[in-house]
C-alpha cells in the first residue's frame, strides 16, 4: 500500500523521536477511530521505517567509505581514488587503487581483464576489478571499483575514470563478459583497443546453447593456436555436425 506524504511524515518524525514501531501504528488507528480507516497496515509501517533505516545505513557506509579512501591517500601519496554520490548522498560508484597497482598497470597493462560478475556486498552492487598478468605470470590487480548499476553511461565513467589513474595509458586488449552495456562503452572509450569476451563465459554460453555438442572438441578450437583459414574449416565442420 502507497503511504501518504502526510502520514510518511508523521512516521518518520516519530521514528526519529524513538518510537517503537506499533505505537506508531496504535497512534494511526486511535486517531481515525478505526483500523480500516487509518489507510495503514502494520506491514506498511514496518517495511517504510526499514527502507529509511537502509538510505541511513547505505549514507553512512559511504561516508565511511570515502573516509577509508582519504586515509589511504594519506598514507599512500600516490593512492588514487575518484567516487559519484547520487542526489540524497549515497554512494553511486567508486573507483580505486594503490600506488602498486599503478606501478603494475605501467609495466603489465598490455591486456586487461574486467568482471562485472562479483555482487557479494549487502547492496547488490557490482563488484569490479581490473586486472591482468605479470612477469611471473601471477595475477595483479590494477584497480577495482563498486557501481550502482550496470549502464553504458556508468561503464563509461568507470573507464575513462580508470584511465584519469593511468595517465592515459590504454591497454593493447581488454577482457570482458560480454555484457551489452559494457561493450557499448569499451566501443566508446578505447575505440582503438581489441576487445575480446572472457573464455570462460564462451565456454558457460556453449554449454547453454549447444549443449548437445562436444565440450572438449569446442575447447580445442577455443585453445589451440591455428591458422584462420584452418580455424574457420574446423569450425564450419564443428557447425555442420
């Protein structure tokens, strides 16, 4: 049921007088006489009072987000860090790395992988890091970040925000999944860069699709270095089966 502004109102100025949740509700149905005729149900009540508590919380964590950034900066001159508050001061996106993470991308960022996949916080909101491979063939970490949603436009921040840390550098390729939105800003920001989906998802979507195929003989043409005309006969033929 849609509360009022009147009654939202009310709830939330005796919420932030310490009022417990059915007195609110007792205080509606005494005033109208009835329960039917107050227009609230206990529920509604309940789920209002949590949705304001999840802005306070979600404020607050940005704060204190944004906080722990600033120290970092602090301890590390060469640690950058960007962020996007939306209208009511809550943490749209942020990007982030550490004066190592520079120093790798400047050596190592020939190939870059990012991954919208990651959603494990309390909010839901995407997880990325960007990274790749070094020397030793270990993987590093070239920066993250946490978005709010998974637009073309917020990608595009993301990117260009990633490339503000690197001094402009564009990787030769970048590693993706897929993902419709993403491609639409990798097209956008490194127009000139290789873009390539993530093996991994190639393999997940085969198995979806064509699951009636041979897993292990799709991975010898995903895998095995050839020549392109060699590539497209054994695909036509992989196709044709």
């Amino acid at each position: 049921m849609q509360i009022g502004d009147g009654p939202r109102a009310e709830i939330l100025a005796m919420q932030g007088a310490g009022f417990r949740k059915h007195i609110m509700v007792d205080n509606f149905i005494s005033r109208y006489g009835s329960y039917d005729k107050c227009g609230l149900v206990r529920r509604d009540v309940y789920n209002h009072c949590c949705r304001e508590n999840m802005k306070l919380i979600a404020k607050g964590d940005a704060e204190t987000a944004v906080g722990i950034m600033r120290s970092g900066k602090t301890n590390d001159p060469d640690f950058f860090f960007e962020y996007v508050l939306d209208k009511e001061g809550r943490l749209k996106s942020m990007f982030w790395c550490d004066a190592q993470s520079r120093r790798d991308y400047q050596h190592y960022g020939d190939v870059v992988m990012f991954d919208n996949t990651y959603k494990m916080n309390r909010y839901g909101m995407p997880f990325i890091p960007f990274v790749g491979v070094n020397n030793h063939r270990c993987t590093t970490v070239f920066g993250c970040a946490i978005l709010s949603d998974e637009t073309e436009g917020t990608y595009v921040w993301l990117l260009q925000t990633f490339m503000r840390a690197n001094c402009q550098q564009k990787p030769k390729s970048i590693i993706t999944d897929g993902d419709p939105a993403m491609i639409r800003a990798i097209r956008s920001v490194f127009s000139d860069v290789l873009h390539h989906i993530c093996a991994c998802h190639i393999e997940k979507n085969m198995q979806r699709h064509l699951y009636y195929k041979s897993l292990d003989e799709f991975r010898s043409l995903l895998y095995y270095a050839t020549s392109q005309d060699n590539f497209e006969q054994r695909w036509s033929a992989f196709v044709d089966k």
